[in-house]
C-alpha cells in the first residue's frame, strides 16, 4: 500500500490546488466583477481587488476583515472579502467605522490611546480595534505622537518599538481615512444626488466666479453654492485618494484622475484653485496658464465614470442587487470601449493570480512536505521520502508559476524590490535543493527546500504588509537589461549561500541532537555545501562586478562604497575566505560548517541590514520591524555555531552507547 501512497498524496494536493482556480460566484453582489475594474494606486494601473487587498493587509495584517471571530469551534465567524470592506469603507463609512480592523499590540500603545479591555464573550483578541474605538482624543494622540516622532527621530534607526507602533498605527489611520473620501466626502449621504446639485450649481457659480475675477457684480449665492461643493471635493483631493476615473480616450496611468479632480475638472480645476488659495510655492500658476484654466472653467462635461461610480456606491448602500449589478457590468463596458482591453486584461488576470495565491500555497505544500522529509530520517522508510519529494516538486512548479505570472504582471524580471527578492531566493534555494536531492537522495536536500521555501515565504509575507508588493524599487534601479541581469544573479548569490548556511544548520542540528548523523551523512553534507559554495561564490562576484556596471552607466562611477554595494562585496569575499580555508587544511568538516552558517549572517545583513540604515542609493525597502527580526537571527546563528564548536565527545550522533 505504501507503494501508492505518495502518489496518492500528491493527488490529493494537486486537487486541492485545482479546486481553488475555480472561479467563485457571488450570492449576491457582484463583487468578483467589481473587484476587476482597474484603478490606479501607487502609480500603477491594479484590479480595485488588489487595491482592497493591499489596503486591508497594511491595515490589519491579512486580506480579510474578521469582524466577529469564531466564539466556539462549531461557529463561522463573520468574514467579509477585502473588496466588499473596501466598498463598505468607501460608501458606508458610519458602519465600516465600526469594524474591528486595526491592528494594535503594544501594551504602551494601548494604555495611551485608552484601549478597552478584550471581551472574550464576544469573541474579542484584544489586538484588532475599530476606528471608533479611537475616539476624537485617541486619534488626536496618534497625529502628534507621529508627528513628534517624525520630528525628533527622522532616522529610522533611532525608533524604539512603541515609535515604531505608533508611526504605524498613523499610517494605517491615514490610509483608511483617504479611503473613506475616495468616491466622494465621507460625510455624502447620497452620491448621485451630491452629484446632480454640484452640476446644478456650477453654470451660475463659473458665471459669478468670473464676474468676481474680472471686478464686475458678484452673485454671492451662485459662488457659494458651487464653492461648497468645490472645497469638499478639493479636499478629497489633497488626501491623494486613489485614481478611480480613467483617461477618456485610454492612455498611461499618468491620465487618471481622482474622483475630486473629476468633478473639479467640470466647473473650477483644483490647479486654479490651488493657485487662489496660495497654500505654497508650488501652487503658483503662470499667468498663461491661469488665463486658459479660466477660459476653461465651466466647459466641460462631467465624466461618464463619475456618474457610474456614484451609482455604484448609492445602490451598494441601498442594497439594490440588480441595480448596482447591472452599474458595474456598465462601468467594466465603459472601460473597455477606451481602448483598454489590455488593463482590463491584466487586472482579470491578477484577480485571478490574487486569488489562487500561489505563493501561499506553495508555503502550506512546503510544510507537509517537511515532515514526510523528516519522517524518512526516523525510519518512515523511502515511500516517506518520495512523498516528500513529490510534494517538494508540486510546491516548486506552483512557485515557479507564481513567479512567472507575477513576471508578465509587472513587465518586469523576477526581482524588482525586496518582496520579489524574497520570493526569487526562496524559488532559487529549491531548485538548488531539489538538485541536491537528485544527487544524494538522503532527503538532505528536501530539507533544504523546504525549510527555505517556507521561511523566504514568511519573510515575503512580512514584508507585504508594508502594501502593494508590486511597486518597483527606485527610478534610477528602473531598466529591464539590468534587472534581469545583476540583481537576478547577484540575488541566486545570496539563494546559494542561504542553501550552503542552512545545509551547515542542519549538519550541526543532526550531529548535536540526534544519532541521525552518520559518518556518510557528514561526508555527503560537506560535499554539498563545498559545492554550494563555489556555485555562491561565482554567482555573488559576477553579480557583484555586473551591478559596478550598471552604476556606472546609471550613477557615472564604478564603484561608491555604498552600503549595500560593501554588503555585496563581504559576501563574495567571506564566500572566497571559505574555499581558501577549506583548501589551504585550515578548517575541516566541522570548521566549513560554522563559516558556512557565518555566510547566513553576512549575507542577511547585505540583504536586509544595508536598509536599516536608512542611508545610500540602495536603501528602497527599509521595514520598522526589520531591526529587531535581525537581531534575533543573528543571536539564533552564533548559537548555532556556539554548538557547532562544541567538542565532538558532547554531540549525540558522536557519543558512545
């Protein structure tokens, strides 16, 4: 029976990834539809399903709103999708105001901002509070305590955890309060209607808005009535909300419009308004410029999309199903008859990618994967393994899928910021595990990739919770050539030195905890990470010297002792310190294994360290919470090597008896 065991494992799994490429339909709200209209954020062209999904992972650390946990094992809890809160948020923001989805942990925090205790009767955590929660004075205390912090702590460095807390708090205060105002104030109790009496208002007031500027009789009524809904709408537009309206005849993500431009743009644009209200410099007009924006004024038609996400939003807080239906299925018409049949194409296609979560996946494929590995260790015999490794090659192929449609997403190679680096040497350390595995066939290298696998996989988790995972590094760093040259073999550098590090953790695990390493199994794991090495150390000095290249075509010098740039360099050279001590007889098994983990430390600094510096050309994906994560990994590795140089008498699979 074992015999079909894995076989029949790997079935299950493969169904278990087919069943979730089946598309879901709604009950009753066509949200999946919505969720593929494309709007722009964060300067790119994206699904409003990402734009929610983002949204709420910044905010509460995953993409679904848990609003009422489970109380018991036999109950659902209330979940709502990231899209359906996003357009609660956008349309009911009196009732999303309600719900539970700010995440707050530190104790300091807490007691500042006044937090009610959890009820467990409830089904209350104690670590999600609802913006209501805050109250007036709580959300008071955050803006300055943020602001305080900005001001006397502008190095990241500097920032203690309850700072850190804090400024992170704010900006998910800030985020969630623009997306109140995307589609309209917050404070709209009709949209359509808000709507009808600003383009009601707008042929008197353009006409005493002239009459005024030009010194003649003022109908201060007719001003005031259109000016009313101008400075609402022009507040919404200072929050820089997300871009909803599309270009009227396509075009790049440049020409979208916010909702409040939109309006603007049909009686006084936010320019000429800008320019009136004198807030600073950089709202100062050219005299031509202001005599056009004048002439202007009053002349042009409201865009077709604003009436149809106003009508959206109306029959979405009316409950009216057929109605906002039928709206969005217009709206995705409307779109499509711009001439942009290719973002409608991408943002279906990343609803659908969204959705499959490949990288998840293949994460929770990795674990199983793990321990049927290790159950071959323990005497599970080989059908354990074959298990393992079939699992291992299921996981990859999701993992590879999942990095190549991220690829024709972006347009981009497989490394464009520190989330896509974290998922390309997770991808690169199993292929080098599998590689392994197909030598040796002791399961050493399933451990490998596994371990790796989920870890790279967490740490990419972590770091999308920062937002958009999409977004490309620095302008300057912006060009295709380079991407998919220096930063793709530099970054399979730090993947093989990660695999040459974690095969020497596990050779030290294995020799001081179990009887599990045999003279044969240190022998094997010393050839692997020997040959791991020299793969690392080539890959690191010829990513590093093509990354001198592309600076000095980019920044006109070879080579400016950056910080990542020196982080680089320690890689190839502490990689190049191993083969000589491993030639010359200076170190041994067990001395190429300590310098091995050593490798770990080295190369996370120059993967992560260099941006905790808040300093250089290099530093793009600095993460708050980044500094202590690092501590704790280098504390774990010098215990590890701390063991590994324990006298040999001392290890398990060493001792007599």
């Amino acid at each position: 029976m074992t015999r079909w065991l894995p076989t029949a494992l790997t079935a299950v799994f493969a169904l278990w990834l087919a069943g979730s490429l089946v598309p879901r339909r709604d009950r009753d709200f066509a949200l999946s539809e919505l969720g593929r209209i494309p709007v722009v954020h964060n300067g790119r062209v994206q699904p409003f399903d990402s734009l929610a999904r983002n949204s709420l992972t910044q905010i509460r650390e995953k993409d679904k709103a848990n609003l009422e946990p489970a109380k018991s094992w036999y109950e659902k809890p209330k979940i709502l999708s990231a899209t359906e809160w996003l357009l609660t948020t956008m349309t009911r923001p009196e009732v999303s105001d309600g719900f539970k989805v700010f995440r707050v942990d530190h104790p300091e925090l807490k007691a500042l901002l006044k937090l009610p205790e959890p009820d467990p009767a409830k089904g209350e955590d104690g670590k999600h509070y609802s913006w209501n929660q805050f109250g007036p004075e709580g959300l008071r205390l955050v803006e300055e305590s943020a602001r305080n912090i900005a001001r006397t702590k502008k190095e990241n460095t500097q920032r203690n955890a309850f700072d850190n807390a804090v400024v992170g708090l704010h900006e998910s205060l800030v985020l969630y309060h623009r997306l109140k105002n995307t589609l309209m104030p917050e404070d709209t109790a009709g949209l359509v209607q808000e709507i009808e009496a600003y383009k009601a208002s707008i042929p008197a007031g353009v006409a005493a808005f002239r009459s005024r500027m030009s010194g003649g009789p003022i109908d201060t009524n007719a001003l005031t009535a259109m000016f009313g809904h101008s400075e609402r709408y022009f507040d919404t537009v200072r929050q820089d909300t997300p871009l909803l309206v599309p270009p009227a005849e396509g075009g790049t993500s440049d020409a979208w419009m916010r909702m409040g431009d939109a309006l603007l743009d049909a009686g006084v644009s936010a320019p000429l308004l800008r320019h009136l209200m004198k807030s600073g410099p950089q709202d100062e007009l050219p005299p031509d410029r202001v005599a056009a924006e004048m002439r202007a004024a009053g002349t042009k038609t409201l865009h077709p999309s604003v009436t149809s996400w106003a009508r959206i939003g109306d029959a979405f807080r009316a409950g009216k199903v057929e109605e906002f239906n039928a709206t969005v299925k217009e709206h995705l018409a409307y779109v499509a008859s711009l001439r942009m049949e290719k973002a409608l194409t991408k943002t279906r296609a990343e609803q659908a990618f969204n959705a499959f979560a490949p990288f998840s996946k293949s994460a929770a494929i990795y674990i199983v994967a793990f321990l049927f590995g290790c159950g071959f260790w323990f005497d599970f015999a080989e059908w354990s393994r074959k298990s393992s490794l079939n699992l291992v090659r299921l996981a990859f192929v999701v993992h590879t899928v999942g990095l190549l449609f991220r690829m024709w997403l972006e347009g981009r190679p497989p490394v464009t910021n520190l989330y896509s680096s974290a998922i390309f040497i997770g991808w690169g350390s199993v292929g080098l595990g599998l590689l392994l595995e197909g030598f040796w066939k002791n399961a050493v290298g399933l451990a490998v990739a596994t371990v790796i696998g989920f870890a790279t996989q967490i740490i990419a988790h972590n770091l999308a919770l920062s937002g958009d995972t999409m977004v490309m590094m620095r302008a300057v760093l912006d060009t295709n050539f380079w991407l998919a040259t220096h930063v793709v073999i530099v970054t399979l550098g730090y993947a093989s030195t990660f695999v040459a590090g974690f095969l020497a953790i596990l050779y030290v695990v294995l020799g001081v905890a179990t009887r599990v390493l045999t003279p044969d199994m240190g022998r094997s794991l010393s050839r692997m990470v020997y040959g791991i090495i020299c793969f690392a150390t080539l890959f690191s000095f010829v990513g590093t010297v093509l990354g001198g290249i592309w600076a000095d075509q980019s920044w006109g010098r070879f080579w400016g002792w950056d910080p990542k740039e020196n982080g680089a360099l320690i890689i190839v050279l502490w990689n190049a310190l191993i083969l000589h001590a491993r030639w010359g007889g200076l170190v041994k098994e067990r001395g190429l294994m300590n310098l091995a983990i050593v490798g770990n430390v080295v190369t996370c600094w120059s993967w992560f360290g260099t941006n905790l510096l808040g300093i250089g050309l290099h530093s793009y994906g600095f993460m708050s919470g980044a500094f202590t994560a690092l501590l704790i990994f280098i504390a774990t590795q010098a215990a590890l090597i701390a063991a590994g140089l324990l006298p040999q008498r001392m290890w398990r699979s060493f001792r007599a008896g």
